[in-house]
C-alpha cells in the first residue's frame, strides 16, 4: 500500500515515497513541515492573484492547478496511490474541510 493516512513524513520504500494525508492543520505539524507548506501556499496564492490581474477567473487557474498538482503526485507517487488519495476527496469537500480556504483567498 503507497498510501498513509499519518501526518508525519513518509521515508522511502522500497526507492518508493508513501503518500501522507497531509491535511493536518498546520500548528499540528512538524515547524519545518508546516513552514514549508505555508511557503508553498503563498506560491500557490500568489500565482492566482497575479493570474486574476491578468484577467483569468478563479475557475480556470483552480482547475488548471488541480491538473498540475495531480500530474505532480501521479509522477511522484503513482497512479495508485493518488488514485486512493483522491477517492477520499470527496468526503472531505463534503464536510467542509476546503471551506474554510475561502478565507485564504487574496
């Protein structure tokens, strides 16, 4: 199995990186894990602010980022394991666990 719901990070396996959940609020984390993901967010944020300047809406960078970010992980982790990291989204968009994002937005 490729993937692991623990918050911690995953060593190789096998010349195999095991996919974490990590959706763990960022003050739960490692300091240098969460300093990492609050960087890449301010990317992430960042390139649609500056793509919405631009004149692009939020739905097409969203679902130019979703294919990006899925592509990356594929490549990663394989097609497996994303596949299993996915059928878990839809349950946590259900209950609200993105919602909260919103005030993230620029």
């Amino acid at each position: 199995m490729l993937y692991d719901n623990s918050s911690e990070l995953a060593p190789p396996l096998e010349g195999v990186w095991i996919m974490n959940d990590n959706d763990v609020p960022y003050h739960d984390e490692i300091p240098e894990l969460s300093a990492l993901k609050q960087a890449a967010l301010s990317y992430v944020t960042e390139a649609f602010a500056e793509a919405e300047l631009d004149g692009l809406d939020g739905d097409c960078m969203a679902q130019a980022a979703l294919f990006a970010a899925f592509t990356e992980l594929v490549a990663t982790y394989g097609e497996d394991a994303v596949a299993e990291y996915a059928a878990a989204l839809p349950d946590k968009i259900r209950s609200g666990h993105f919602s909260m994002a919103a005030s993230l937005k620029h």
